[in-house]
C-alpha cells in the first residue's frame, strides 16, 4: 500500500444521540483504599460484596487487593487504581461484567456464559517473583470477552532459559474473544546463564497468543510479538540459540482472524545470538497455524525474519480486506467521539449502535456482535484501507459505567455482508 493510500484521511459526518439504559438505574458507589470525604467503601473486596447486578463502582487511585468478580458488576478504575490480579468468572448468561483502566500483573477470565469487557486494562506480568506470570492474561470457557485498547506484556527474563521457553502473554481455550487496539508481546530471553553439562540448544522466546482447543480468536488494529529466543553465553560452544516465539500460534481445533491496517505489526520473535561455532536457531513466524487450526489474516504487516517466513501452516489471505473499527475519544459525558471505520474500496459501510451484546453468526468471518438501536450510513471509502468517521456527542446526562457498542457491516461483493469487530464505549 502506498502511503498516499495509508495517510489519506477519513471521510467523516456528524450527529448527535442519546440512548437511555440500566446504567442510569444503577447503584454507584465510591471506592478508595483509605476512608475518606464521599467515600462509600474501603477496598473493592467490600464493595464487590455489597453491590447487586448492574450496579457501577468508581475506583480511585490506590492499591487494592486482588480482585474476584462473578456478578454484572461494572468498575471505572481512575488512573492510578492497582490490583495484583483480576479474575472474571461464573458470569451469568444475558449479564455484562466490565473493567476499565486497571492497572495489574495477570488477567484470568474462566467460565463465563455472559459477556465480558475488558477496557485499558494495563496487565504486565512482572509480578513479585521470578519468572513472572504466565500467561498474563489467560482465558478458559468464556462464551464472550471483548477486549478493548489494553496492554498484555510478559516479563523478559535475564539471564535467559537454557531450556524453558518464555512466557506467554495471553493464552486463549474454549472461548470466543476478541482485542481490538491491544499490545500483546510474549517475553523475551536474554544470554542464558552457563551451566554444565551445556544444552544442545538454549530457551526460545516466549509466544506472544496461544489459541489452544476451542479457541475462537478475532484480533482487530492490534499490535502482537513474540519473545526473543535466548542468547547462548560465550562459555558454551556449539551450541544452539534459541528460536524465537511466534506472535500468534494456532492449535488444532482453534482459529483467529486478524485484520487491521499498515499501521499494525504481527511479528515473529528473533532468534538468539550465537557464541562460538554454534548453529542459529530460528525466527518465529508471525502466525503458526498447526495441522487442524485455523487462520484468517488482511490488511497488517505479518513479519517473520531472515530464515522465516511470516506465515508457517495455512493461512487464508482475504481480498479485499476485512473491515475494522475504532474510536477516538475519551469516553466522558459530554465530549465528543468519533468511531472510525477501515475497509476495502468502494464499500459503504453502515454503523449499528447499541447498548446490548449478541452472539450471532454471519456466515462471515466475524459473527454479529450488537443488538443494534441504530445504525447509520457512512460515505463510501475511498480508497483500499481506507476510512470513513462518524462524529457524535456522548450525551452530558450520561452515567458513569454506561455501555455503549458499535460494529459496522458493509457488502464487499454481491450477496457478501460483512461485519467488522465491535468497539466498546464505557462512560468515564
């Protein structure tokens, strides 16, 4: 693509609306870890407990203990508010659980018949001890987790493994998730710490997205890498580096569709540097598909290296482009937000807003996503990964915790209609 092509800017038009939910029948409480003016609870443990489906904690900056949710609850973390680790689990069928803007070392998401959405979670799994956490985030059983602008980044190891691979940054089984503008990386190896006898070859990289059984994975705008494989220490000779870890692996019974722009990267990990006469070991793909998996990928860049290329098993190449969405804005009552929407030439996408999720296939590579209160036509994208912008206003008498979901559909061939990731909005 050329970069008249990729810098060209949205076509865009404006409206206005005002959608009226539960939200603003919600309880909402107070959180701090001190007492304190306006305070309704000390510590989110107590607030979890007290608090009824639907209802809306606010948490202020502070340090919490470890977070335990299994009811509909939606928590609005300020900048600031740190827990060590965030579990989600046992969420009923037809009720929404949602996180925004925690700050945390490991996510774990388990057995949900709900949907889950997960918004600016910052979760770097250096945690208290070595080797870290891993998988940083792991997800097991889930019927919907959504996943919004949110970083996973396994801790790197120094010295290096001379046998163990890296961690995993996010490890996906028996779900349907998606992230869309996520920073995924797997950790990374340094020189591996000499010992006797000496390895035939030292620690890969860690995988930056292991899809295992039953995985269903849609990544949208999102940037995913593997870990550097291990350098193998002057003292060795003949000695293998180590591989570098895939962005993305896809087991059998598992599959993902990565879309996206030129404006994200999936990269493969880089092997490890060599010491004397050794052999290099190898870099990682950007997506390994074993036999029995699954893959579908457009509009990134898929970066293997120098001895690999960037897709290793069967990938499906779409053409055109799969259609993607975002937004820019803060989310805050009363301030504008603008939802962006990429895609191939000539389509003309429609946006469908709501307040409700759904599951429902397509017969395209990404099911339907929203029960849509309205849905609005947007000018036909110009050019190949193009975009096209509505602007609007979220209202001012908005509650906090209220939740908004956008997804676009467009028909990119005669009887083709299809629909691009969902874009979450939770009022800050």
């Amino acid at each position: 693509m050329s970069s008249a092509i990729h810098n060209q800017g949205p076509i865009k038009t404006t409206l206005a609306c005002a959608v009226l939910t539960s939200a603003a029948l919600a309880n909402h409480y107070v959180v701090d870890d001190a007492p304190g003016p306006g305070v309704d609870f000390v510590g989110i443990e107590a607030a979890v407990a007290a608090a009824v489906d639907g209802d809306v904690l606010i948490i202020r900056p502070g340090s919490y203990a470890a977070i335990d949710l299994s009811e509909a609850l939606t928590l609005v973390c300020d900048a600031g508010a740190f827990a060590p680790s965030l579990r989600v689990h046992h969420v009923p069928i037809d009720r929404v659980a949602v996180v925004s803007g925690l700050e945390t070392f490991e996510v774990d998401v388990q057995s949900c018949a709900g949907t889950v959405v997960l918004q600016h979670i910052s979760a770097i799994g250096y945690g208290l001890s070595a080797p870290g956490v891993s998988p940083v985030c792991d997800v097991s059983g889930s019927w919907d987790v959504r996943v919004y602008r949110s970083a996973f980044l396994a801790k790197n190891r120094w010295p290096g493994s001379n046998s163990s691979a890296g961690d995993t940054a996010v490890r996906v089984a028996t779900s349907r998730v998606e992230f869309v503008r996520c920073n995924i990386r797997g950790g990374g190896q340094g020189e591996a710490a000499p010992i006797y006898p000496q390895p035939y070859q030292v620690g890969a990289g860690g995988v930056g997205m292991e899809l295992l059984s039953g995985a269903m994975v849609r990544v949208a705008l999102s940037d995913v890498r593997g870990g550097d494989g291990a350098d193998v220490p002057p003292a060795y000779i003949d000695v293998q580096s180590g591989n570098g870890g895939p962005a993305i692996r896809v087991n059998n019974q598992s599959s993902v569709v990565v879309a996206g722009t030129r404006g994200q990267s999936i990269q493969g990990g880089p092997r490890g540097a060599l010491s004397l006469y050794g052999t290099q070991g190898f870099d990682a793909p950007a997506l390994y598909v074993a036999p029995g998996g699954s893959a579908r990928a457009s509009g990134c860049i898929f970066r293997g290296g120098s001895n690999t290329p960037p897709f290793l098993g069967t990938v499906t190449q779409a053409s055109p482009p799969d259609p993607t969405a975002d937004r820019m804005g803060n989310g805050s009552a009363g301030a504008a937000l603008s939802v962006r929407v990429y895609g191939p030439t000539g389509v003309a996408p429609i946006l469908e807003r709501g307040t409700t999720p759904e599951m429902t296939p397509s017969g395209g590579p990404v099911p339907k996503l929203v029960v849509g209160d309205a849905a609005f036509a947007l000018p036909t994208i110009p050019s190949n990964l193009g975009a096209a912008e509505l602007t609007t206003t979220i209202p001012s008498g908005d509650p906090v915790g209220k939740l908004y979901l956008w997804q676009v559909t467009g028909q990119v061939a005669v009887g083709a209609i299809v629909f691009s990731n969902s874009v979450p909005v939770v009022v800050r």
